[in-house]
C-alpha cells in the first residue's frame, strides 16, 4: 500500500495534460457490449477503475488490451452474461453492463455494486428503469437477477437526475422494441459522450444535452472508435491545486465550457481566469475571497467537487459555507482536513468552513476518491510535511497525480508503506 508524502509551501507553476474523462469511459466500455465486433478507444487513462472494469469484461470473455493511450475491446467473444461479486464490488460504475446485456442478449446477473465506502448511493433507479423496459427483475443472494425476452421502449422520468441510471437505460433503449423517452434525464458531458457514442454505433438519439431523450430502438449497432473526452473533474482539482498553492498554473487538453461552473467560483475567489480553446490559465490572487456554494446537477457546481473546494476555502479570507445538495453525507474529508488544522463544522449536508488558518502537516487517511484529492491540496499548503495514507483511492480516478504536481514544482512522493 503506498501513501504520499508532501512537504508544503511551494507555489505551482508551468502546465499538466489533462487525461481522459474515467466517468465517461466507464460508461463507453461497456456500451461495447451491444454490438460484436472490435472497438478502439483513444485518450484512455491508466486508472485502477478503469482495469476493474476491463477485469470485468475480461471474465465475461470479451478481449480487452490497452496500449499507450489507445483501450481496444474485443467484444465478439463474450460467453458470460454475468458481473461477479469479486469485480463489481470494486466499483459501482459495474452496474454498467446491466442495460447492455438485458438488451442484446436477453438476460443479466449482476452483483450489487460496491465503491467508494460513503453514502447510500441505491441502484433503485437502474432496476426501475429496467422493469419499465420490460424486464423481469429479482434481487437474490446479493444479484440482480434480470430476464426479458426483448425489451420495449417506454416513458421514464426521474424525479432526480441519475447519470448512471440514464446512461443504463440509454443503452439498453438503444436495441429495444419502440421508442424511449428518458425525461429529467441527466446532462453530464459524459452521459452526452455515451449518446453520441451510440449513434456513431447506429443508434437513434434525440436530444442529446438535453434533459429529454428520445431514444427509436434499432435492431442492431456496429462497433465504433472514439476519443474520451478530458476529464473535467481532474482539470478542476488541478486548478484548484494552482488556486490554493498561491500559484500561476495552465492547464491543457481540458474542454472550458465543461467547467463553467467551477470556472465561476474561481473568478469570485480572486483567481483571474484565461480560457482559450482547450485551455485554461489561471493566476491565483493574494488571498483568496471566501465563496459559499450548493452543489447541483450538470450544469451546476459538481459534488466531485465540494471536497477540493473545501480545502480551497481553508485558504481564503474568511466564512464560507458548503451544501452538498446531491449527497447528504460526502464529508469524510472533514475530520481529516481539521487534523491539519481547518477550522470546519458540518451538520447534516452543510460544512461551514472558517478560512484564514495555518495548516500544518501531519497523517491523514483517505477514505474515497475525491476526498483523497482534498487532502492532497490541503498538504500542498501546510506547513511542514504530511502523509496521506490509502492513496489507492485517489489512483481509481487520477492518473499519475503525483507525477503531474511535480511537473508543477509540488514536494511530492509516492512511497510505499506497511500501514493499513
């Protein structure tokens, strides 16, 4: 198990690539399973969730390599229509291949997922979702259970947005009987990404971007190729990372328009912001202006956020207050950001961050993938040296983050460790 070791106080400068987007190719890989055939991905991250997802195609049967940046998925030799317990429960994207097998081959088994250990995240939306297509669905022996002749399109509506559930059903509209219509749909780019993926497979979508789909079933797809999209999560963590350190930093292969949201709050903090085509500047003021925000659906302040911007706020110049409105309980970095000295309360789904602290460095444990980035900021600024222990959260959704703050100028190494 390996953890980080930061010394702080370096201001970051220069540029870092941006990798692909691991929300959207978790969606895209097993969309390969509607359609036999060989399929090639380009801009593909080295990702722990990533390879548990190929894992899982692989004890499906399907052929999965990746070389460089390019995935290819061979999904001609599939054999198992089933999601094992031993894989899913690495990750909650798993429950992707639900949809896909319902449609193509008429029957799934699929473990409840797993992932990162925070919140009650329930797939009633997936299963709903496909009951309404037409499935027959059981939960036994921790497994849905799921059979349908063929599916048949049908009206859906959220109450909330579910980018999961949307893409699932997307996917699995896409070979159904009829038309679908998927109303308060999600509008993620990655779930835009996912649809406009199908239709390059032959799928018919309307609305794409839109919260209603309209999905015309089709009765079969071909394989396609495509190039992730930028992950717009990395680039705003690593924004956030110039902002904190007091630095000047550009990002690049990044997609603006994907960040307007966090863009904003940055402008309101002080940083001054230059965007160009694929590219983002930013120059971090003297002291950073306290912002208080509510996450929300694309396009508002995404909840990968809420726990880097907490760190930010540590830093500004005054009371900020935090609600997470997608999920009342994403606060596990809380306890760990004030063992280095923040001065942060929460109750029920609102932090309440008081900034003007000193942090100083000291062990703190990661809990879940966004809170490991929190940490991971919170270090680059306190005084002295921290650890962030149980790094193999933060490898499932950023590639090489330690390499890429040190391309920066950040004191930052992985090092191996016994603790547990």
């Amino acid at each position: 198990m390996d953890k980080f070791v930061i010394q702080g106080g370096v201001k970051l400068s220069g540029d870092v690539t941006i990798s692909g987007a691991k929300n959207s190719l978790l969606a895209l890989m097993p969309a390969t399973i509607l359609s036999p055939g060989e399929f090639i991905f380009d801009n593909t991250p080295d990702l722990r969730d990533v390879n548990t997802m190929s894992r899982l195609l692989q004890v499906m049967g399907m052929g999965v390599s990746l070389s460089g940046k390019r995935l290819h998925i061979d999904s001609s030799t599939i054999n198992k229509y089933e999601a094992p317990y031993e894989q899913v429960k690495k990750m909650r994207a798993s429950i992707y291949v639900l949809g896909p097998l319902l449609a193509r081959y008429g029957e799934a088994r699929v473990s409840l997922p797993g992932g990162c250990a925070w919140g009650p995240r329930p797939v009633n939306y997936h299963i709903e979702g496909m009951k309404k297509l037409g499935a027959d669905i059981s939960i036994e022996h921790g497994y849905i259970i799921a059979k349908a002749k063929k599916l048949k399109g049908t009206r859906i509506s959220f109450d909330t947005p579910s980018v999961g559930a949307t893409g699932n059903i997307l996917m699995a509209a896409a070979l159904a009987d009829g038309t679908t219509l998927i109303e308060n749909a999600a509008m993620e780019p990655e779930i835009n990404q996912l649809a406009q993926f199908l239709k390059k497979m032959g799928a018919k979508i309307h609305g794409i971007g839109t919260k209603r789909l309209e999905v015309d079933g089709v009765e079969e797809l071909k394989p396609a190729n495509l190039a992730t999209i930028p992950d717009r999560i990395e680039a705003g963590t690593f924004l956030a990372a110039g902002a904190i350190s007091g630095g000047a930093i550009t990002i690049k292969n990044c997609i603006p328009d994907h960040l307007s949201a966090v863009l904003s709050k940055l402008e309101q903090a002080g940083c001054t912001i230059t965007v160009e085509r694929s590219s983002i500047k930013l120059e971090s003021p003297e002291a950073l202006e306290p912002v208080s925000l509510a996450t929300d659906v694309y396009p508002g302040f995404p909840t990968d956020m809420q726990a880097q911007w907490i760190a930010l706020m540590c830093r500004a110049a005054g009371t900020s207050v935090i609600t997470d409105s997608i999920f009342v309980d994403r606060f596990k970095h809380v306890p760990e950001l004030n063992r280095l000295g923040a001065n942060i309360n929460v109750e029920e789904n609102v932090a309440v961050v008081r900034g003007s602290v000193n942090l100083k460095g000291a062990k703190v444990m990661s809990t879940d993938l966004r809170a490991s980035a929190s940490l991971i900021l919170a270090g680059l600024v306190a005084e002295g040296e921290t650890e962030v222990l149980r790094v193999y959260h933060i490898d499932r959704g950023y590639e090489s983050i330690e390499k890429k703050l040190q391309k920066l100028g950040a004191q930052i190494e992985r090092v191996k460790t016994e603790e547990f």
